[in-house]
C-alpha cells in the first residue's frame, strides 16, 4: 500500500489510497506514539478517524485506505484532525 497507492496529504494526516484487492476494502490508522505521545489521545483520534470512515461506508469498500498522521498533534487538535479526515475521505470519492 505504501508503495503503490495514491497520497493524498492534509496539515495533520495523509491518507493513501489503492483499489482494493479484495472485497471489501480495508482501512489501516496509522498513529505513532512520536506524534501523540499520550495513548488515551491516540484511541481518542482512532476511534473518531472510524466514525468518519463509517461515514462513508458504502464508498469506502471499493478502496483499501491507510490514514496516517503526518506530524504531532496536540489534544486540542484531535477535533481538526478528525475534519481533515473527513474532507480528505470525501475528496477521494470525488476523485474517483
């Protein structure tokens, strides 16, 4: 997926994106401890990036998605993060 999808980058995340090769397509977070040191606060964003993917739901399984945070985040920023993923989610869709 790293290699072969297409990125699409944001201020806090970049989400790659490929076909999926199996129906349904899978979505992968990455979220490292360098850029969310406390792990309450990285649950805290994985569990609100899979609302927004639910979201999207039908959409979405055509794909096999990673979201991946591109540089660290502060608490307060999990809300913008959150809506990044949401605009970046979509703008694949409308891509597509």
């Amino acid at each position: 997926m790293f290699r072969s999808g297409r990125r699409y980058d944001a201020h806090f995340l970049q989400l790659i994106a490929a076909p999926a090769a199996r129906s349904p397509g899978r979505v992968g977070y990455v979220i490292g401890r360098k850029s969310i040191r406390n792990a309450v606060d990285r649950n805290r964003l994985r569990r609100r990036l899979r609302e927004s993917v639910r979201a999207v739901r039908p959409a979405v399984e055509a794909f096999d998605v990673i979201l991946r945070v591109r540089r660290p985040l502060a608490r307060a920023d999990i809300a913008a993060a959150n809506a990044e993923s949401r605009r970046l989610l979509v703008g694949l869709f409308e891509q597509r």
